[in-house]
C-alpha cells in the first residue's frame, strides 16, 4: 500500500527530492516480502464481523515491524520499558 504525501503529488513534482521517510518507506517495500506475509497471517487475522472493524492487516504488519525494528534495546538484555 503507498502512501500518497503531499511531496508525492503532481503538483509538486518539480521539486523531486524524496523525503526520509519515503525512503524509508521504499526501501522497505522492496526488502520485506509483504504478500508472502499477508498470505500466512491472513488466515488467522480477525474478520470484520459483530462489533468494531479491525484495522487492515497490510498497516499493522508494517507497523508491527516498524515498532520492532526502533525499540531501543537495553544493554542489560533487557527491551524497552514497556
């Protein structure tokens, strides 16, 4: 899934650097294997169905490895504080 920022629009496609974040973004796209991911979770992701709509599975796996990839790590062994 791409994001669409306000860089990314046509109307300001003149100036052409990307930001960090998307290439960030780009980057991991093309070293994480999304749709082979997709494909083994989407089994046992929660269905829309009686009460509140899960948020899309293509976001929370990309959060999920946003989130373990910048959680500090502590000297001691230890993982963040929560």
């Amino acid at each position: 899934m791409k994001q669409q920022s306000l860089a990314a629009q046509s109307v300001f496609e003149k100036y052409g650097r990307k930001s960090r974040r998307e290439l960030f973004l780009d980057e991991m796209e093309q070293v994480v294997p999304w749709s082979a991911l997709e494909a083994l979770v989407e089994p046992h992701y929660p269905k829309a169905g009686n009460g509140r709509q899960p948020v899309g599975l293509r976001i929370m796996l990309r959060t999920y490895f946003v989130q373990q990839w910048f959680q500090p790590v502590r000297p001691w062994g230890g993982r963040g504080a929560v």
